[in-house]
C-alpha cells in the first residue's frame, strides 16, 4: 500500500487512528492482522481502535470500526464522535449528519471540539443477578448498548483491580461466547458517577468508554430513579453527559455528548504495519 493519511483523535481519552477510506485506500486483505499491527504502542502509531470512514447510500458515510486487537465492534461511543467530527472537518458531513454502524444509522451533531451522539436504544436490560467468580459471588447487572455491558456498583472505585476483576467478568462463562465490556461505578452527587472500564477487544482498562457510560448511567437510573441527564467522570478527569427519555425501565432517544479531540494528523508508512 502506498502511505495512508490519517487523523489520530481521542475522545474523553480513548484514542483511534482514523482514515479516510472511501476511495478504498485500505483493502480488505488480512485487515485485522494489519490494524492489530497498527494499533501497537510504541511498535506503531498506538490506539484503542480503528475507523474507516466509506461511503453510505444511507448515510453521509458508514464506518467499519476495529478494537485495537483487530477485532470488529458493532459500535464504539468515543469512537463515533470522533467520527462524526472527522467526518465534519473532512467535508464528508455537515454539522448535522448521521452515518451507519453495525448497530443501526447514528445521527448528531458537531459543536466546536463536542459532539452530541443519538445513540441505538438499548437491548437486553437483566438487573441485579450474581455470577460466580474466584474470590465468591458478585452482584452484576447488564445491558447492551451497541455492544454488550456488565456494570458493577462499588461504594469506591479507586481501589478495585480492574484488569484482573474486569477479565475474569470480560470472559466469564455467563457472557460466552462473546464476552462483555465491564464497568465498575460509584456514586457521586446527584446525577454524578464516577466510572472505570475493562474493554474487550482492547483488554485492559481504557481511559473511557462511551458506550459503557451510557450502559452506567441506564441502570443507575433503573435502580435509583435519577432522571436525565447523568453525568460520568471518566479516568481521563473528561466528563461523559448521557440523555435519556425513560418509562419504567424502558429507554429511548439517548444521546451521548462529550469532546472529540484531533492530536495530529499524519501518514501511515510501510514501516508502521511490519511485523
């Protein structure tokens, strides 16, 4: 391939190397080895994931999106964002746009360096139910969001063993044969969370996860009757807003807002996908 242009964001923190691939710049061929290779730190250029912008018949664009181990993900919260302002400043988009994902046609806005996300209504909503792991039973609850959630309420987060708590739930067999993002909450002021995330396909804790902020912020209003919006501090100190319309513990029109930073733009050469 020759030289590939790309922006490298990050939104609330996690970071994704994007290119625009709508002349089909990036085949196809062995495309989870190469972007594996691409997402190494320190080996390459580093990111939590991957995104391909293409055209959409639909849309303003579609977008093939890959965790940072050369996985595909049905749908990423910061990653979208950052699509949608890379989409907007590329001249892909207006201010106003929507594109396709694997979990349905996403739409919002762009303002400034924020972005504004209607996001696909959750599925799969199981409340309070113990799993089994090593150290004794934990009380869980789960939702998909786009990709599947495990949430864990703690009375403090500082503390809790996130890369080895997280993966024996990531991979606990009640999750199989998929998995699940885990993430672990507390409460702060009203309307206030405080959120650490194990990511799958990443494997490791992320600074942020949009799709498991709004995962947080759902069924700590299922389980304490806060309203819309909810606010979460992430462990990049950035502050995730989630909006919601709720009838029981039925959701609809959910909005993700949050900053879509550029860091650099730049090209991706030979030596950035050798093994």
């Amino acid at each position: 391939m020759e030289p590939i242009n790309f922006f490298k964001m990050s939104g609330s923190g996690n970071d994704f190397i994007i290119v625009d691939n709508r002349e089909g710049i990036v085949k196809n061929n062995d495309l989870s080895d190469f972007i594996a290779r691409i997402c190494r730190r320190k080996m390459s250029v580093g990111a939590d994931g991957f995104i391909l912008i293409e055209p959409s018949k639909n849309a303003d664009f579609k977008w093939q999106f890959f965790n940072s181990d050369g996985s595909n993900a049905e749908m990423c919260g910061n990653g979208a964002r950052c699509a949608a302002r890379f989409a907007y400043l590329n001249g892909i988009a207006g201010q106003k746009l929507s594109f396709e994902t694997d979990a349905g046609v996403v739409s919002g806005q762009v303002k400034g360096d924020r972005v504004k996300l209607k996001m696909p209504d959750p599925v799969d909503l199981n409340l309070d139910y113990n799993i089994e792991l090593k150290t004794g039973p934990v009380t869980v609850s789960s939702v998909n969001t786009g990709v599947p959630h495990v949430v864990v309420m703690n009375e403090s987060i500082e503390n809790i063993d996130v890369f080895n708590l997280g993966s024996e739930i990531r991979f606990h067999e009640a999750f199989g044969p998929t998995g699940t993002n885990v993430n672990f909450i507390c409460q702060r002021e009203q309307g206030h969370l405080a959120i650490r995330t194990y990511e799958r396909g990443v494997e490791n804790e992320t600074l942020a996860c949009g799709t498991g902020a709004i995962a947080a912020a759902l069924i700590t209003s299922c389980k304490t009757n806060w309203q819309s919006p909810i606010h979460l501090l992430t462990r990049s100190e950035g502050t995730l807003t989630i909006y919601f319309k709720k009838d029981g513990n039925k959701f609809n029109d959910i909005y993700l807002e949050g900053d879509a930073r550029i860091i650099y733009s730049a090209q991706l050469g030979a030596d950035a996908w050798k093994s």
